[in-house]
C-alpha cells in the first residue's frame, strides 16, 4: 500500500486562504480524527466531494483553525487515490500547524511533484500531461499557458501515439515478410517501407523544427539591446515596457549596468536586456557593465543593434557588428525623425548582410514594427496556427509545439534512428536490420508519454516540481 502524503498546497506568505491536500488510503480516516464539522449531519464521509465548514482540533481539542473540508473518494480525483483538501485561513501558523497535525496522524510530508507522480503512476495522466502542469504553472504569457494546456488535454501525446500506431504498421509489414518471404515481392516492399518511412520521419523532424520555438514559450526569448551611449536604448525599453523603470538620459554612459525586465510581446514572453555601452573606459564601474553587456550578447537570441542617425557609424559600431552573431543581428537606425548626418548608401554599406530597420523609438508605430520583427524572430507564427503534417492529415488547423528539452531529446534520437532505417530501406540491407532501427525509434517515442518507462527519467521530471503539487 502507498503512503499516504499530505502537503501545503498553495504558495507560501499570507493569503485569503491556504490549502493543505492529503492523498492516499488514510485521508479521511485522517480527517476524521482532526476536523469537526460545525454541523454533526455534514459529515465529510457522508457528503463526498462538497465543502463542509467547521474546525480543526489538535489532540487536546485546542482550536487549530476555522476551515472548509472536502473529501474526494477514488478514483475521480487529482492523484485517482482518496483525497481531502482543508481550506485553512492562508497564514503560516494556521496551515503549518494543521499540517503538523496531520502528520501527527499518519501521514508523510508529501516530496515536490508527489501528487502529480501518483496520477501518472496511477494511470491519470501520462508522462507528457504530468510535465504540462508545470508549463502551466510557470507559464508566462498567455500563448504560453495556451500550448501548456493543449499539452495537460493530451493533444502532444496524441500526436506521438499516431506517430508510434503508423511506425507499428511498418514493423508488421516487416515482420510479415521476415516470417514468409517472397522474393518477387521485395523490391516493392524496401520501397513501400523507405516511403513510409520518410512519411514518418517528417512528422517527427516537424515536432523537432518547433522546438526552438517552444523553449522560448517557456524560457522567453533572450533580447539584447546594444548601442552606443545616447543612442536610445532605454528610450526602447522604456516604450515597449510602456513604464519608466530604465533610466532615460542624455549623459553617456550612465545606464552602468544591464537591466532586465520580462515583457510579454505579443503573447511571447521576451526577456529583454538593455546593456551598458561597450566603449573603451577608464572607469572601473562602468568596465564591469561593459563585460556584462558582452556576455548578454552571447546568450541573446536576438541582438538590437541601435545607432544614432544623427550622429555617424563608429569604430565603436564596426567592433559592434563585428563581434555579434549576424544572423541573430537586427539592426535600428534610430532617430529618424531628426536630420540625419548618415546616407542610405553609408547605411546599405554597413548593414549589407544584416537584417535593419530605420526607426523612430519615441514613435509607437515604430516600436510596432520592432515588436512584429522580435515576434517573427521567437518563431511567433507558428503559434499562430501553421498546420504541422500530421495536423493537415486529421483536419485540425493548430500545430503541436514542442516546448521540453527532454521530448526534443527523445524526438531527436528518434530521428536518426528511422534515418538509419531509411538508409537501411534504400540499402536493401536485410530486414531484421531496418527492424531494430524502427524498433528503437518506436521505444524512442514511447519515453516522451512514459509508455517506455525508465525510473531514473521519472524522478528526474518530478523532482522539478513545487511542493504541495
Ligand atoms: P541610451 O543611452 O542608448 O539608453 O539612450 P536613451 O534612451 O537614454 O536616449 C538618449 C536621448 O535620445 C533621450 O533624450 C531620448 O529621448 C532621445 N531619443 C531616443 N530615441 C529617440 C528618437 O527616436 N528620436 C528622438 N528625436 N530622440 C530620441
């Protein structure tokens, strides 16, 4: 028999209310023992899955708390075992002495993630449901939480069980002929078989192609701003964070150091960084926001290279350009609304292989574009609906979005081995060939949903959780 667990379900600090769950086969003998219900005919046994008003009392009959108690019975509920929720006053004395009591009569301090580990070992949830209620949680943006929750509905896992259902399909094709072979029919079988298998693999490369703009769903995508002092770094900021946390100002050099702020551009959660300058300094302060600005650089996934229209290109802008990545490269030239001092062929020069736009920051319509070219750059329309293969087949408009690193892994193992299969196909290598490469691409997917289950992948997923959840 599994323990029962019981945990402070909400977030720690003061609230209206707090909850404290309780999971397992002692939950309402649990109950039973601390909670006195204000009315002796609303017994929580009596009255499954309603909200029962009276109190928790410790051993001694002190009052713990005034509360709301439910009990649910198996199997309908979070974790599919018994379950009971004390809605307690959301102070820290009331929930963790009601919790001490709790423990007190049986159960065990629940670990991160324990509630939610039940449901899939109980067969609620699958492995790729279980990992979206963390999406959910943590998500940022609504788009976000949108594809977090297809996920929680079991649309991802859909997807990968089509996927395994047709890879099935081929290995019975293949074990078909293994067990009665027929020469004639050979060659027309490596050619069925490489088809088919290239329809897969597609699919599955599609779900892989997604990624980058699943993990900026979930992480935010990172954006630098670089420039020289003045140029209007924070001017951007500021515009786009519609507030004034940076600081606008006409002295170089006094955005010292990096400044982070998580805005949400069109439902992409964007991380962005205003850095210092990178100039040559003296001033020892001023160095350390310089180094900081290089290191934004080089994690950003999109760089905004600001310069001043009413000034000229530097050598301070040459170093620029050349120490950043251009393909993650957009460059503004800024102020437009002022007489510029640099030509349009001095601009084509410059920017000859780069992505720039000629821009007004104290403008909004300007600061539209640059939100439209940040959306493009996280990947944006595919959250706005492209059909993915597998998609198009059954008539449905969205595609799945992969947004965890661990299903991109296995996605990605998967592929090569059904590339391996391929090569194998259009080799015309023996059949019990290409059946061990489909074989491990099959087992490949399968740890995406946990139908292949390995312990260590589970503990790993779940010890990523909050307490109580
Ligand atoms: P930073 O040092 O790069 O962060 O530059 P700031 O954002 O502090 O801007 C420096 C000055 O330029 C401020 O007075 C801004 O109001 C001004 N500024 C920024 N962008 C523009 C623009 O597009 N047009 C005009 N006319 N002034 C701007």
């Amino acid at each position: 028999m599994e323990s029962t667990i019981a945990a402070i379900a909400t977030s720690p600090g003061e609230s209206g209310i707090g909850i404290i769950r309780i999971s397992g086969e002692e939950s309402l003998n649990i109950l039973n023992k601390i909670f006195y219900p204000a009315s002796k005919n609303l017994a929580p046994k009596d009255n499954h899955r309603q909200l029962i008003y009276g109190h928790i009392k410790d051993e001694f009959g002190h009052i713990i708390d005034e509360v709301l108690a439910v009990y649910f019975p198996a199997p309908k509920t979070y974790t599919a075992e018994d379950v009971v929720e004390i809605d307690c006053h959301g102070g820290i004395v009331p929930l963790s002495n009601t919790l001490s009591l709790v423990l007190r009569c049986g159960a065990n301090l629940a670990e991160p993630g324990e509630f939610t580990k039940r449901a899939f070992l109980n067969g609620r949830l699958d492995l790729t449901q279980a990992e979206a209620v963390i999406d959910v949680i943590n998500s940022k943006t609504n788009s976000s939480f949108d594809v977090a929750m297809e996920q929680l509905r079991g649309r991802f896992s859909k997807e990968i069980n089509e996927i395994r259902k047709e890879i099935t399909d081929v290995l019975v094709d293949i074990a078909v002929n293994i067990d009665y072979p027929d020469e004639d029919i050979e060659l027309i079988l490596y050619d069925k078989l490489e088809k088919e298998l290239r329809s897969i693999k597609k699919k599955v490369d599609y779900l892989i192609d997604s990624s980058d703009t699943g993990r900026i769903l979930r992480e935010g995508l990172n954006v630098a701003i670089i420039g020289r002092p003045n140029v209007g770094k924070s001017s951007l900021m500021n515009a786009m964070l519609r507030e004034s946390r940076a600081i606008v100002t006409e002295i170089p050099g006094t955005t010292r150091d990096t400044i982070e702020e998580l805005i949400n551009v069109r439902g992409i959660p964007v991380n962005l960084i205003d850095t210092a300058g990178i100039r040559s300094t003296d001033d020892v302060i001023e160095q350390i926001g310089i180094d900081k600005s290089k290191k934004s650089l080089e994690s950003a996934d999109l760089v905004i290279f600001m310069i001043d229209l009413t000034s000229e290109i530097s050598t301070e802008d040459y170093d620029i350009l050349n120490q950043v990545d251009k393909s993650k490269l957009l460059i503004l030239f800024n102020k437009a609304d002022k007489t510029a001092r640099i030509s349009e062929a001095d601009i084509a020069s410059f920017a000859r292989e780069v992505h720039y736009m000629i821009t007004s920051v104290n403008d909004s319509k300007s600061v539209d574009e640059i939100e439209n070219a940040i959306f493009e750059k996280a990947g944006g329309n595919l959250l706005l609906g492209k059909e993915s293969e597998t998609d198009k087949l059954a008539g449905s408009q969205k595609s799945n979005i992969v947004t965890n690193a661990r299903h991109k892994n296995m996605l990605e193992r998967a592929a090569t081995s059904l590339g391996e299969a391929i090569n194998a196909a259009s080799g015309g290598m023996p059949l019990e060939f290409l059946e061990i490469d489909i074989r491990n691409a099959y087992e490949e997917l399968g740890f995406i949903t946990g139908d292949s289950v390995q312990d260590d992948v589970i503990d790993e997923v779940f010890s990523r959780f909050c307490l109580g959840k």
